[in-house]
C-alpha cells in the first residue's frame, strides 16, 4: 500500500510539473521550486500514511502548514559559539508551499480528479511587501562607477544602463543573444515568466554604451554579456555572465558609488519602476514594462509616490479652501 502511495503523489506531481513546462511555458527555476515544494509536500504525507491524494483534507493541509512552521528553514547561517540558531520558516515561504499544492491541485480538478477544491486553502497573512530602490542621485553616481576604456568596462557600463532602462529581471539579462537587441532602434521583445513576453525599451544612454561595446568586440560569441578572458581568442566559446556574477559586479561597482545600500539587481528593477511612476508614468504600463501578470503585483510599488499624493492632495485642497474664502 505504501507503495501505492508514493507512486500515486510522484505520479501527480510528475504530470503537473510537465504541464508547467510544456502547457504553461515556466522557466526552469520556476518548475524547479515548484518541484522542490510539492517533493516535500509529498514526503510529509508519505510519513503521516495518506494513501490517496484525493484523500488529503483541510485539516490535512493545516497540519502541513504546522509542520512548516515548527520546521527549520534554511535562512540562518550565522552560528554563535558553535551553535546555529533555529530559523523557523516565514509565513511567506510557507505560502510558497501551499501555491504550489493549490496549483497542482487546481490542475488535477482539471483532469477530473477529484481533489480538495484549491480555493479552500487559505494562505497565511504576511506583511506588507517593502519596496527598496535607489536615489536618481544614487542611480547617477552608479552609473559613472566603471571608468576606464576596457572592454570590461564598456560591458559593464552597458550592462548598468540596460538594467536601468529595461527593468529586465537578472535571468532575463544573461538569457540575452546579441541578435535579441538591436542597438540602433533601442527596441525588442522578451520572453520573461511564464512565456509572456513583452516589449523592452533601451534609453538613449543604454543604447550608446551598448553599441561602444558591441562595436569593441571582436568576437563572434553569440551571447550579448560573456566573461572576457585575457586570451580575447577565448572570448569566442566563453559562457553568459552568471546572475551570481551580476551580483557581484554591482557590489562592486556599488561599493565604488558609495553607496550604503544593499545592491541587486532586483533593486534595480525596482528603482526602474520606481523613476516611472515618479515621471508620471501608469499603473497598467509600468506592469506591461515589468511583465507582471498581474496589476496585483505592480501595485506594491504606487507606496513611493507617496510625496507626489501628497503634493496632489496639498495643491487641489488648498485651491478648494481658497475658493472657499474667496466666495
């Protein structure tokens, strides 16, 4: 019967994440949390002996979520006399969890599998979602950090202007071919999360540094961003820049700017979002630039034109108060 069990969940799990990849065009990374989430899922109700998936109950996925809870996370590293604290998993990565059960679950009432309805699994409440970003004079000092004439200068001024003016996610910036990007016309499509793609913008400054450093390439590495080595012949089979290395050139080039922050290239992202809803731009637009699926998404960022608001309320208020007066 045990058996039964483990093959009957391996089983489900299997062919929900080949719908992922083939009926819903999800990246690799995205499959593979998935993957990791509902593998756990599995191997907790392979220990509490449910036998059938159609079985599982409410009160099955709250227990679920108990041992979630009391469970140690893997986010704690620092260890204080020989002792690693416990790290209990936050409410938002246990949501990760149920996402995932109640989206394999939504996919097998799909297949006429008669499952708890997804619906009923109800997601713990978590805090509101901050948004960091950089300064525009913050933005600027970063900009300028990568001095000099070197062809990995060039690259990585190139690589700061295109994540400033595309808000492209870091996967999305390594994925990059030199054929995707026409640097004269500054304009071309991506596929990003779940094989939507979008349109993305380059701004004049990002258009010129990339060109100054297409031009200096004597390659013929089909890869926009690769590693440059000091034998250039070596540039012809070198692989994509890795997000990791991303990482640490703005640390870098960060540190260099002065900049106290903690820098990613998801804060550039935000700072993106951030410098176009300041100049004005729309909700709906900033979501299309950012290929959210959902405004739900793109309306964490409407918190940073707080100051704008609130010059709106200051200007229409007080012109109604002297209307007011004057009558």
């Amino acid at each position: 019967m045990l058996k039964y069990t483990q093959m009957l969940f391996k089983r489900a799990i299997k062919e929900y994440l080949r719908h992922c990849r083939v009926g819903r065009g999800y990246s690799p990374n995205t499959v593979k949390s998935y993957q990791q989430y509902l593998n756990v899922f599995a191997h907790w109700a392979e220990d509490n002996k449910l036998d059938q998936i159609e079985k599982i109950t409410l009160e099955d996925i709250e227990d679920f979520q108990e041992h979630l809870h009391n469970q140690e996370g893997r986010g704690q590293k620092t260890v204080v006399n020989g002792i690693r604290p416990l790290s209990l998993r936050s409410p938002q990565t246990i949501n990760y969890y149920l996402i995932a059960v109640r989206s394999m679950f939504k996919y097998l009432l799909g297949r006429n599998i008669e499952v708890l309805a997804p619906e009923r699994i109800v997601l713990a409440k978590t805090p509101a979602r901050q948004v960091h970003f950089l300064e525009r004079e913050e933005i600027d000092r970063l900009r300028v950090a990568p001095e000099g004439d070197s062809l990995n200068a060039q690259r990585d001024r190139a690589i700061l202007e295109v994540l400033f003016s595309t808000g492209l996610r870091v996967s999305e910036l390594v994925a990059l071919k030199r054929s995707h990007v026409n640097p004269k016309t500054g304009e071309f499509s991506i596929k990003g999360k779940g094989g939507k793609v979008r349109p993305v913008f380059l701004a004049d400054q990002a258009i010129a540094e990339l060109g100054q450093y297409l031009n200096h390439r004597r390659d013929s590495n089909p890869i926009l961003f690769i590693r440059h080595q000091k034998n250039s012949e070596l540039d012809q089979v070198a692989k994509p820049l890795t997000a990791r290395s991303i990482q640490r050139l703005l640390k870098h080039y960060g540190a260099i700017a002065g900049i106290v922050k903690p820098l990613t290239p998801h804060k550039l992202r935000h700072s993106f979002a951030t410098e176009l809803l300041r100049n004005g731009a729309d909700l709906r637009s900033v979501q299309e630039l950012l290929g959210h699926s959902s405004i739900t998404t793109t309306q964490v960022y409407t918190h940073v034109t707080n100051k704008d608001l609130k010059a709106i309320h200051r200007k229409f208020l007080n012109k109604s108060a002297k209307s007011t007066d004057d009558s």
